[in-house]
C-alpha cells in the first residue's frame, strides 16, 4: 500500500494532533467539572455538559487524525527500508 500524503505531512499531523488532544481533553474536563475559570462568568455558558460534550467529540476527531497521519507515517517508515528512493 502507498502512502497518499507525504512524510513530513504526517508527521506534522501527528504531532498537531497530539497537541489538540491534550488541549482540548483539559479544557472539555474543565467544562465538563464546571471549573470557575470557565463557568464563572456571565458571559460563558450555562451548560457546561453540552460545551464539553462538542469539546471531546473534537478531541474524536483529532484522534481520528492521528490514527490516519500515524498509519501515513508507518507506510513511510515500512517504504523506506525495501530500498525505495524517495522524491522530496
């Protein structure tokens, strides 16, 4: 199987990737626990359930992207040991 996007896309796309999960896992726990920092103020939201809810279903997301990139960066690693010349 060929990769469809190259080396260092998927490894940029790792690497993002795992970032906004960590990120986002913090902020959608602080929504989901009613943290003063984000429910504290008029202006945020009532319902911090719903809010965290979208929060983690982004989190979902991303980890679909890191599956994707890191299957992505795995075909590289494989190609790159049969021998094959790489374009760049």
């Amino acid at each position: 199987m060929k990769p469809v996007v190259s080396a260092f896309n998927a490894w940029t796309c790792i690497v993002i990737s795992v970032f906004a999960i960590v990120i986002l896992s913090a902020i959608g726990s602080m929504f989901a626990h009613g943290h003063h920092t984000m429910m504290g103020s008029d202006e945020d939201p009532k319902d911090g359930g719903k809010v965290a809810a979208a929060v983690f279903g982004a989190v979902g997301v991303y980890g679909v992207f890191l599956l994707f990139c890191g299957l992505q960066a795995l075909l590289h690693k494989r190609q790159s040991r049969q021998g094959e010349i790489a374009l760049r």
